[in-house]
C-alpha cells in the first residue's frame, strides 16, 4: 500500500530518508527551506548541496511550500537540526492528527532547557498525536547510496513505532522499534558530543586506545543519565546507543568527529565549523548535556571537558590528562 509522507528538511540526512521511503515505493513530499534549492533539486532530480551524486527517485517531489507539502499526507517525518524543532513542530501541528501522528529523526535537545524533544512535542501537540523518533547508526550518504543499515523506531505508542518501522524497512534498511523515546533520544544526541571527544583525542594522535576508552567511558556517561531518566538500558546498547555512538566516533563521515579532529589540530571551532559547512549538532549538544546533568546531578566528565573545550577556551590536551587523572574508582556502578 502507498504511504503519502511528507519529509520536513532537505538537508544531507532528510534526504536520505526521503530516499528510502521512496524506494519503498511510498509517495514523498520532500520540504526544503530554501526556494532556489527545491526549485533546483524538483528539476534536476539531484540535491547538489549536500548528496550531489545519487539521484531523486521520481516518486519524490519537492517544493519549499510548506503549507502544501503537509496537506492531506497519511505521515510526517522532521528531519531538521534539533534546535529548529520546537518551531518546525508548531508551525505543522495545525495539520496533525492522531491518525497522521508525527515522527522525527532530529538528535539533539531543545536549546536553552535541555529537554527532550518528545516533551517539546507533546506539549504543542498535547496527548493525543503519537511520538516516535527515527535513530541509530546512519550515515545519510551511505542509506543514499542504498548500503545496508538498520536503525531503531522508538515511539510513544509500540504500535505507532511498528508503523514507522514498517514505512521504513526493506531495499537493504533494517527497521526495529520500541517503547523507549528516552533512551532512544539519549543515544542519538549525547553520542554527538563523544564524537568531538574521540575526535579531538584523534587530532593529538592519541592513539586508538585512547578512542576506545572515550567510547567505552562515554556510554557509561550516557547510560548514568539514562538512569535517572528511566530510560532502559537496553536500548543504550542496542542500535540507537552503542550502534549510533560506534559509528559517530570512528566514521570519517562524521561531522562532529571531523569537528574534534578539527580542534586537536589547533584550529578555532568557528574555523572547523566553516570548514564543515553544515550543522554540528554536538555544539549545542553539550551545552544541553551539561544543562540536564547538573540539574539530574549526574557525573558526566567527558561531557564536561568537551563543553570546556568548546565554550570556555580550555586546553584539549589538558582535558585528556585531567580525565587520565580523575581519582580511582570501580568501572561498574
């Protein structure tokens, strides 16, 4: 059965998934900002910007008409930086229902609180419309390109998770889903902040025992906070945890590693980010980390040097000899 989604964001990773829904054979309304852009991608069947060399199936339309691109769909996806959420959800919530629901695949918190953003969602869609989150090791030119790849359809509803999961799975893209929003949306933004962490260590040439333990030290922060947060712990070893935070920490594909790396160097984050070119999401990632572990009084120490390192002008190679130097203590709590 045909499935009309419309796909809000026409960045490197909206696209990507706009892509799979459409090789599923579902009918996609893909939403892009900029006019020129989705003018130039509706024609050219090509996002030249950010996945120049993989081609629009024809069951994907795009228009910068947003208005348009949500009217009488069956399901909505945002995929736009997390700190657009919050707005992108009010200016579409006239147009949901509890039979369209909506769906997102942002990672990140709401700038400024540090709340999820299933709370975010569901206090301007109120109790009613179901909530899942698309996450997990994913890297947009890789599902562009049709590689194998599963993730994690975490949802309000386990119903509601089986349906995104159902539009998403197939041509090569594993789709499982749960109950656990929490600790879905945990992995899926602090693992961005890990990144910047291995990849500062990789710019010092560190060494791969190094990036290990920043891994391996990094789900233990994840997993602390995940705690107070009940979120299920397995779900941060499962595809949107370990999966998404081993992917992010060692692909090259990865903006908040090549940040990091970036950073080791010597380079200003504002030079790495206009290197990059596109959002980092693990730059207003820890701000709202460190936010949500002080206020839930959870230890999280590469957190805070990476928050250092990008927000007070601390050394990187000081935070990697303070967090050597920590005081002794169990691994496992």
């Amino acid at each position: 059965m045909t499935t009309t989604v419309a796909v809000i964001g026409a960045g490197s990773w909206g696209t990507a998934l706009a892509m799979q829904l459409a090789r599923n054979g579902h009918a996609v309304r893909l939403w892009a900002r900029d006019e020129s852009q989705a003018e130039a991608m509706q024609r050219e069947r090509l996002n030249q910007r950010y996945l120049p060399d993989f081609r629009l199936p024809d069951n994907i339309n795009v228009s910068a008409d947003l208005d348009s691109v949500v009217a009488d769909v069956d399901r909505v996806l945002v995929v736009t930086p997390s700190h657009a959420f919050s707005d992108m959800v009010g200016r579409i919530a006239p147009r949901l229902d509890a039979d369209i629901g909506l769906a997102w695949a942002c990672k990140g918190f709401e700038p400024g609180s540090g709340r999820l953003l299933h709370l975010v969602a569901a206090e301007i869609l109120g109790p009613d419309i179901p909530l899942a989150l698309i996450s997990g090791p994913s890297f947009a030119r890789e599902v562009a390109a049709g590689l194998p790849t599963a993730v994690t359809a975490a949802a309000s509803d386990p119903e509601f998770g089986e349906v995104w999961a159902g539009l998403l799975h197939g041509s090569g893209f594993r789709a499982y889903y749960t109950a656990d929003l929490v600790g879905a949306e945990l992995g899926g933004a602090i693992k961005n902040v890990m990144a910047v962490a291995c990849g500062i260590a990789d710019g010092l040439e560190l060494g791969a025992n190094t990036r290990a333990a920043l891994i391996t030290r990094g789900l233990a922060e994840t997993m602390r906070l995940g705690k107070t947060l009940e979120a299920d712990p397995r779900t941060l070893t499962g595809l949107a945890g370990i999966g998404d935070l081993v992917l992010t920490c060692t692909g090259d594909l990865s903006r908040n590693r090549r940040l990091g790396i970036a950073l080791g160097k010597g380079s200003s984050v504002d030079q790495a980010v206009a290197e990059i070119g596109q959002v980092v999401e693990g730059i207003k990632t820890a701000r709202e980390t460190m936010r949500l572990a002080k206020r839930m009084e959870v230890d999280m120490p590469i957190t805070e040097q990476v928050h250092g390192i990008l927000f007070k002008g601390w050394d990187a190679r000081k935070g990697v000899r303070v967090l050597m130097e920590r005081e002794l203590k169990r691994e496992t709590e």
